[in-house]
C-alpha cells in the first residue's frame, strides 16, 4: 500500500470507523461525515438509510481520537429544520473544521415537498436568503470555529 496517498473521505456512514486501522497507516487522510440536526422523523425521510446524527457524531469521535483528522460537511441546511449551533455544539471538540451546504432547490421534487411540508422555510430560502446567510456567519462567529467553505446555490425558481 502506499502509504504516501492523500486521502479524504466523505461519507454518511459510521461504518468509516472500521477502517481506521488502515486510515491511520496513510501519511495525510482526513474524514468527513455529512452531519445535520434533523430528528429522527425528518432524517428518515430525508436520509432513509442513512444512521442516525449520534452515531455520525460518534463516528466523528472515535476517528478524532484515532489521530485521523477529522471535519463536518453540514447539509443540508434548511432553515427551521437545521439547527447549527446544536450540530456545532455536539461536535467542536473532535472536529478540525466544517463546510457548510445550504438546501439546493433546483430539484423540483424536493423543492415542491419543501413548499408544501415547511413553506416558512421555503420562504427563508427563497425570499430571505441574505438575511439567513447573515444569522449562519453570525451562529459561526458565537461558536468560534473553522469554517472552510460556505455553499449557497443559486436558486432557479
């Protein structure tokens, strides 16, 4: 194997921890797991087969404390529905830093579901996304972490 690769991994699963005895053989790897703080109802019909946020956080943890370097992807963020100060809160410590996603509504699909299940978050996003962009670098700034990107689609509506 060779053990010189750069290797970044990004995942939904928890299932990444069983190979930390080879990620910890690789010079430069970091791990990162796609987290949110959606409840269990939401992340299931969300994420249906994705485990749950504690066992993603728990994931995160146990890579951390391996010696791997370890960030958040934080997606996606949908206002009302995604608290950030909470996935931030519950993961500081063992997280070097985070890439935050916000809801890609391109997809018709998802953007009708959304309009129709929360349309006050549809409203955030689609009539108040500056305001909303400002209370993420604000939430960033209290908790006072490393943030290394900050997506934001455009929304075709």
């Amino acid at each position: 194997m060779n053990k010189k690769i750069e290797l970044r991994i990004l995942t939904k699963s928890d299932l990444v921890v069983g190979d930390t005895d080879v990620l910890r053989e690789l010079e430069k790897v970091e791990v990162e797991l796609t987290v949110n703080s959606f409840d269990e109802g939401l992340r299931r019909e969300i994420e249906p087969r994705a485990p749950s946020m504690e066992r993603r956080f728990e994931a995160l943890e146990k890579l951390h404390d391996a010696g791997i370097g370890t960030y958040a992807f934080i997606a996606p963020v949908i206002p009302n529905l995604t608290d950030l100060g909470y996935v931030i809160e519950q993961t500081k410590d063992f997280v070097e830093y985070y890439i935050i996603e916000l809801l890609n509504l391109k997809a018709r699909t998802f953007r009708d579901w959304l309009r129709e299940n929360y349309p006050a978050s549809y409203s955030i996003i689609t009539n108040e996304l500056e305001r909303y962009i400002n209370k993420i670098h604000r939430t960033i700034e209290e908790h006072r972490v490393v943030v290394e990107d900050i997506i934001v689609h455009p929304q075709s509506l």
